[in-house]
C-alpha cells in the first residue's frame, strides 16, 4: 500500500528526482565543517517563518493592542513564551551565523571571480536579516522598542537631503504613530521575509552553478557528494544551533517583555547588541558631525565589502596573499567589538542610567500585574493611567518631592510621606511633631508639642482612632473597642485645637480639621487647597493645586498618597528638645 502510493506521489510529482538532483551536488576538495553556515540559516529562517506565523495568530498589528497581545502571548498562550523566544533568540543566532558565514567566506576568498555576484546577494542578505530582527523587536510597542525606534528614526531624518523624506516614508508621516507600527509589520512578516527568500534561492542556485571555494591547501580534484558526509554536518550543526537556542529561551523563560511604549515618558533607549558599536560611535561625534558615524562610517565598510571583489583581483585565494583586504575586515569586526564593548562597561558604571532602568523595571512589573487582571480597551497607557501606583506615583514625584520625602526620595521641607498616615507614622507624630520628620522644618515647629505626657495606653487608643477615621470597606479591620477608647481621649485631650465633626477648638488655635482624616476626601482637600477652612488655614504654607493638576491627577496621587497607611516609615524621631 505504502509503495503503492509512493510510485503514485514520484510518478505525479517527480519528489524522489527532484531530491537526488539537491543532493547531487559535488563539493570540491571534500566536505568541511566550513560549508555549514548555509544551511543553518537556511534552516533558521524556516524556524523563523514558523514561530512568526504562530506568533501572527494572536498578535495585534495597532497602537492600542500590540502590547496587549504580546503580554497575552507571553502570559496566557499555551507555550507562547517559549514560541517568542525561540523566534527573537533565532533570529539572532541568524545574524551570528551569517557574520561567521561573512569571515568565512573572506578567508576562503570565496568572493572572487567568477562569485562576485554570490557575494553581493550574501551583503544584501545579510542586511535584510539585520532589517527583519530591528522591525521584529519595534513590534511590541514597549518602551524598549517605541525609544529605540524613535532614535532610529532621529539618524534617518538626519540624512543630508533627503532625511526628512526617508523618515516621512519610514514613519508613515511626521511623528510615530498607527501608521508606522502599520508599516513595520508590512516590512517584518511580508516584504522583508519575501525579499529573503528570493535571495536565498538566488544565493543557492549561484552556489550550484559555480560550486563551493575549497580552503587553502586542499585538492580541487578531491570531490565528494553533498550526501551524506557534508548533510551529516550540515544536520549536526543545525542541530546545536537549534539546541542552544532552546536552551537560552529555557533559561531565560523567553525574551521579556518592557512596559507600554508611553511617548510622554523619557527612557533610556538603548540599541541591540550588534547595533551598540554605531551607538558608541555617534556618542564619539556629537552634533554636525554625528553624520559621519551614521552614514559616512557605515557607508565607507559597505561600500569597502560590496567592492571587494573588485579591488582583489589576484589569482591567488591564500590568506598571506590577500592579507591586504582581508585586515580591513578583520579591523573592523575587531573596531565593531571594541566599541560594544566600552558601550557595556560605560552603561554598567553609570549610576543614572542603573536608576532609570531600575525604575523602568518596577514600572514593568507594575503594568504586568495591572495586564493581569485585564487591560482596558483604551490600551495599557490608559490602564497605567488610571493606576495611582503608577500615575499617582508619578504626579508625585513630579510635583511634591520638592518638599515632601517618600521612600528616600525628595526634599525634607515637610513631613515625611513614607508610612503616610499608618499607625507607626501617626505614633512617632505624637511622640515628637516637631522632628525633622514632620513639622521641625515648617512654620508649625513648637505649636503641638509632644503628647508623651499622655501614655502610651492612651496613644496608642488615639492613634488607632486616627487611624479608623480614614477607614474604608475594603481595608483590613481595625481594633473597635481601642478605638473606641481613643475617641474619648481624642475629645478630652486634643479638641481644644482640633476640630472632629462640629465641634472643637475650643481655644482657637486653628488646628487642622479631623473629620474623616486620612481617607481619600482628607487627604485630596489637603492637595487641593491646604489654606482651606477645613485644613490647615492661615497656617498653611504649601501651594493649593487644584490650579496646577487635572481632576484626574489630584484622584490619582491621592489615592497613591492613601497607600502608605499600610505601610512602614523607613525613619525614627528623636525624643524632644525638653527631655
């Protein structure tokens, strides 16, 4: 039966034929571990081609949702994270090998007549690749790619002349946006794939015609077929390329996955590792001259490979007598290794930059968790928007640790925010208000006082008092009867200068309204207006800010602000001055 068919798929098709005539191919002076990059990226593409259709099943080419699906990829989809990793991993292990195919085939000389067209169709290969992996790493839309690919964008618009065109077309207009992540995904799965292809079967057909270029040394006469012993290395290095590659996507559990590209929001983009030595190079020639790293360098060694052929006439393919082309190439591969080097050693010694990255990396995990539970159809940038501990974090330190401290950070003119309004942070207030902490660097030094002299019995009911006024149904309990008690005590020890509901004051001192305090009406009556009458009045030296934020900001920082009652102050206070 099995035969049967097999006669009726040869006799139709002509398969068993068609594979003896790829097979046939006779290779001068013998197989070689040398001749296995070929076929390596050969099959790298085919694995490239096969996790990028699967990727293409869930991934959403827009602005809104290529961040969404990407987390849903990574995150939800059986295996997906393994799926993306093998494609992005793969698709650097192509450029690897076809820069070990390049150097290989400039020892051999193998670019010399009558390859001189073989060689041509290998640079513009070799390009393309370099093309598909930096249109593949935008797709995303993260703030790794959107940064990455905004300089990339900036150098393109640079040309001399014809830069604002090339950046209009690249772009799909004059700033990033639907149109441009519409034409990377154009570009990444269909145009670029396409033109590879088409080289490849044009690189391969050369390669039949002309043969493959024996080392040094070896006997042209001396010839065996590609099968087996060439197949058999061939399939064996495929094999631990493949293999490594999976075993770094285990690792690492797939490439990751950055934060939403936010355009708003500076990042510290950096560039892929093979493209770090031109980076380095344009930080070495800042301002009119930075052409001459983006253009004029890479320009002059494209310019140097494609020529090569033309320049290395000799009949000779040894190394010693073509040492004269074959050191430019090695100089610039040792130049390109250099320069990415120096590019990682600056960023690991560079503290600022460690910072912004550190802060990126929290914000990740942040929109992570937030994507979790389910990104809004607005997209991620709206689902970050409407998270105090991203946005509400961020209007913050934007616009309050000019005074205030939260977690180390910011200037000490005010009370400390870390621990705002937790049991912790409202005992050491009654121990010492006038501590650097809280109010020793303000105008109310000296005008509360310590409130020791009550005991610890009774602070600690007023405190869990304090704490129950800004109590919310979703919050942990909080201990009724001690709060109970503290009440009483609140109103026989502090409503002469607080007020709590209607009452209070009594001696006219002005001191802040109590009613509800720390929930979220208290604390943004605080941030709107703190002169208001209901909070620190004509005691007040801090600006009101319902001028200077959005409704939306003040609702965001507030309840960022409220967090810190379930957490610690990182600080003590000093006993007072008078014990």
């Amino acid at each position: 039966m099995l035969r049967r068919a097999g006669r009726f798929l040869e006799d139709r098709t002509g398969l068993r034929a068609l594979l003896r005539s790829a097979l046939d191919e006779e290779i001068g002076g013998g197989a070689r571990w040398a001749y296995v990059f070929g076929s390596a990226l050969g099959v790298l593409f085919v694995v490239q081609a096969v996790t990028g259709a699967l990727l293409m099943l869930t991934y959403t080419p827009s602005v809104a949702d290529a961040w969404s699906s990407v987390f849903y990829i990574q995150h939800r989809v059986t295996a997906g994270w393994f799926v993306r990793g093998l494609h992005s991993y793969g698709a650097q292990a192509m450029l690897l090998v076809a820069g070990l195919h390049l150097v290989q085939v400039v020892l051999y000389g193998a670019y010399k007549k009558p390859r001189e067209v073989t060689w041509w169709l290998g640079l513009a290969l070799s390009g393309l690749l370099v093309a598909l992996v930096v249109t593949g790493h935008r797709l995303p839309w993260d703030q790794k790619g959107y940064w990455a690919l905004l300089v990339e964008l900036n150098v393109v618009a640079a040309t001399p002349g014809v830069g604002d065109t090339l950046h209009d077309l690249a772009a799909g207009g004059s700033a990033i946006g639907r149109q441009t992540l519409t034409r990377l995904h154009a570009l990444h799965v269909a145009i670029l794939p396409a033109a590879v292809i088409l080289l490849l079967l044009g690189h391969r057909a050369l390669v039949r015609k002309h043969g493959r270029t024996a080392p040094e040394g070896a006997e042209p006469a001396r010839s065996s077929p590609l099968y087996p012993a060439q197949v058999a290395r061939d399939l064996l290095f495929v094999l631990l390329v493949l293999g490594a590659v999976a075993a770094v996507t285990a690792a690492t559990h797939g490439v990751g996955l950055d934060g939403p590209a936010e355009p708003d929001r500076d990042y510290p983009a950096r560039p892929e590792w093979f493209l770090r030595p031109l980076y380095e190079l344009r930080k070495m020639t800042p301002g009119p001259w930075e052409v001459v790293s983006t253009i004029v360098v890479p320009g002059a060694v494209a310019a140097f490979l494609f020529a090569l052929p033309l320049l290395d006439r000799g009949p000779s393919r040894r190394v010693r007598h073509r040492l004269v082309w074959i050191t430019p190439v090695l100089l610039v591969l040792a130049g390109a290794g250099a320069l990415g080097g120096i590019s990682a050693a600056r960023d690991r010694a560079d503290e600022q930059l460690e910072e912004a990255l550190s802060e990126q990396r929290r914000r990740t995990e942040r929109a992570i968790d937030l994507a979790r539970a389910g990104v809004p159809p607005e997209g991620p940038v709206a689902m970050l928007r409407d998270d105090p501990w991203t946005h509400g974090r961020d209007v913050y330190r934007q616009m309050c640790t000019s005074c205030h401290v939260l977690y180390g950070e910011g200037d000490r003119e005010a009370p400390d925010h870390t621990g705002y309004g937790s049991r912790r942070w409202l005992m050491l207030l009654m121990h010492n208000p006038d501590d650097p902490h809280f109010f020793g660097e303000t105008d109310l030094e000296e005008e509360m006082g310590s409130q020791d002299e009550l005991g610890e019995e009774k602070l600690r009911g007023i405190v869990e008092f304090l704490f129950a006024l800004g109590h919310e149904p979703q919050d942990p309990p909080y201990d009724e009867a001690l709060a109970a008690r503290g009440e009483r005590d609140f109103e026989r020890e502090c409503m002469s200068c607080h007020t709590y509901g209607d009452d209070g004051d009594w001696l006219g001192n002005g001191g802040p309204h109590l009613s509800g305090y720390g929930s979220r009406t208290w604390i943004y009556r605080q941030i709107r207006d703190p002169g208001g009458p209901r909070s620190y009045g004509e005691r007040n030296d801090m600006p009101a800010f319902h001028g200077q934020l959005t409704e939306h900001d003040l609702t965001m920082v507030t309840a960022y602000l409220r967090q810190q009652r379930f957490e610690e102050p990182d600080f003590t206070v000093e006993p007072p001055e008078d014990e």
